[in-house]
C-alpha cells in the first residue's frame, strides 16, 4: 500500500512539473497581484502595514482557488480517476495523497514567499515568522476544502466558478484566524489562540475532507 501511495505521489508530481506554467499559476497570480496592490492604495508604509496581513492573506486564498481545477480534472478526462476507484489502495488516501502534491506545488511555494511579500507589504520584523507561520498551518485546509468542492463538480461546465461560490464561505474561519495569527504577533496581543484554532482547522480537515472527497468522487463517476 505504502509504494502504491508514493508511485501515485510521484506521478502527480511529475505531472505538475512536466507543466509549469499552469503548476505556477496560482503563485503568479499572488505575487503579481501583490505588487499593483500598493499602485491601487497609495504606497503608504503606515497604510500597507495595517493591511498588509489581510491582504496576503485573502491573495492567498484566491491564488489556492485559481489551481483547484487542477486537482481531479485531468484524472477525470484522461480516465485516472477510473482506474484510482478501482485500484486496491484506499480512495480516501489516494485523494489525501493528491491534496499532498496540490499543496507542495502551491500552497508552500505561497509560504516560502511570504517573509518576501512581508517586506514588500512593510510588515514589522514580527510578521517575519508569524505570516509563514500562519500560511503553513492554514494552507492545507484551503486545499482540503477547496478539494470537497472541486469533486463535488468535477465535470461541470462551469466547475472553476461554481467551486468558488461553493468553498469561499468554509473558507471564512482559516481567513479569519490566520490574519488574527499574523496581526496579534505583530501589535504584541498574542498569538496563541488563532495559531491553535488554525491547527485545530488542519486536523479536522485532515480527518474528514479525505472522506468527503472520496464520497464525491464516487458520485462523479456513477
């Protein structure tokens, strides 16, 4: 079972990077976007400090969402995903494999970015640690919920779309907490509750998002 979930870790990986520009695109997206965003509020540090953290933060929410169709579409089209329903390795952990590489390929390239977009955004030496803090531990439960979404329409037309509407509002709590992660280190408030809560966010995903996603795709392929 072991060298069954690796060899699918491998493939997916290989896949990715055998396509970079649309494996990149999410991370474009966030340090582009990033870069106008000062042209469009003023290039003021005192006005960039005090948004900078919410402003990372929704980017990176958006920049997840941009790469989600990537996840089961390919599989979908190609015929894959027939052959993982019926393969003898646990669907839940094929798919908990697949967010894996989801996440590697996006959601950390945005935390090894982020101490970068910190400056840019003239965030305080706190944010240093604490944004790519934060980032770490709330990126994969974008990815996990984003995944229940993204199979639950897989083969709609308008599948990008609609699994944004759907996601966007389970996406509210990681929002919320990863900026209250990021602003309490920075003001000197604490920050322990939110890193907690995104933690607890992290091993529920981790625990029930396989098993939804597993449950969706089964529907997709009847």
């Amino acid at each position: 079972m072991t060298g069954a979930l690796m060899a699918l870790v491998r493939r997916d990986l290989h896949l990715a990077w055998r396509s970079p520009a649309e494996t990149l695109l999410g991370v474009v997206f966030f340090l582009v976007a990033l870069a106008l965003f000062p042209l469009g509020v003023g290039a003021s540090p005192d006005i960039l400090a005090r948004i900078g953290a919410g402003v990372i933060w929704v980017l990176a929410l958006l920049a997840v969402l941009l790469t989600l169709d990537r996840l089961f579409q390919h599989d979908h089209e190609d015929g894959s995903l027939d052959l993982l329903l019926l393969a003898p390795l646990p669907l839940e952990l094929a798919v908990l494999a697949k967010c894996a590489v989801h996440w590697l390929t996006s959601g950390l390239l945005l935390v090894v970015a982020s101490p970068i977009l910190a400056l840019l955004m003239n965030l305080p030496a706190d944010a240093f640690w604490a944004l790519p803090l934060a980032l770490l531990l709330g990126t994969p439960s974008l990815t996990l919920i984003g995944a229940i979404g993204a199979a639950l329409l897989l083969g709609s037309r308008r599948g990008a779309v609609l699994t944004a509407l759907l996601v966007l509002p389970l996406y509210i709590p990681v929002l919320i907490f990863g900026v209250a992660a990021v602003d309490g280190v920075v003001l000197g408030l604490g920050a322990r509750a939110p890193f907690l809560i995104l933690g607890a966010i992290q091993l529920a995903a981790l625990a029930l998002a396989p098993l939804a996603i597993a449950a969706a795709l089964r529907l997709a392929s009847e």
